[in-house]
C-alpha cells in the first residue's frame, strides 16, 4: 500500500470499518494537500462547489451482503476546502476509469 505524504505528513490515521459504508472507494484531496480516502456510493457536487458523499448502503459482516439503509452523510466539505477528487483502486489508491493525464510520469504519480 502506498503512504501518501505530502507536506511531511508522517502519520496515517486509518478506520478499518468504513469500507461497509459504500460501494465506491474515493479520494478527494483537501486544500492543504491533504488526502482522505472514503468509500461511499455517490459523490456530487453542489450547485454551490460543496463537495457531498453518501452512503445508501452497509455491509453486513454477519450475512456478507450489502444492506439498503436510510441515506447518511459520509463527507461533507465546503467549496474552497477541496482541490479535486475521483474513484480510486482500493488496493493502491491509484485513479479508475482515468485513460491518461498530461504531464510527465512523476507528475500523474503520488
């Protein structure tokens, strides 16, 4: 796994749980350029450039299936506290669905 550290950030706080609260693994980077990665099934921004993620499921440990709930709020962040965001590859945080970004390689890498 990588460990992204910009701005000599050493330490990552993790939640090992928060994989069942959404289909979709994301990673949106904050102003600071901080990243925080979080699963959720839909992601959209507002009218108004807030960034909003939700979950509208859970992942049962106990029966291995996904369960339809009530819509919660997962993240919320407000316009100017975030840079960009996009589904990421759960196993190293890579983007999905991305054919290519201009630039050079170190450029496009963490």
């Amino acid at each position: 796994m990588k460990t992204v550290t910009p701005f000599n950030y050493t330490e990552r706080v993790s939640f090992p749980d928060a994989y069942r609260y959404g289909r979709y693994f994301h990673i949106v980077t904050l102003k600071d350029g901080r990243d925080i990665g979080f699963s959720a099934d839909k992601v959209l921004v507002t009218a108004t450039g807030d960034l909003l993620a939700m979950s509208t499921s859970v992942y049962n440990l106990i029966s291995k299936e996904r369960e339809e709930v009530e819509p919660k709020t997962i993240l919320c962040l407000a316009k100017g506290e975030w840079l960009s965001f996009y589904a990421a590859s759960v196993m190293d945080g890579d983007p999905i669905g991305i054919e290519w970004i201009e630039g050079t390689k170190s450029d496009a890498q963490r």
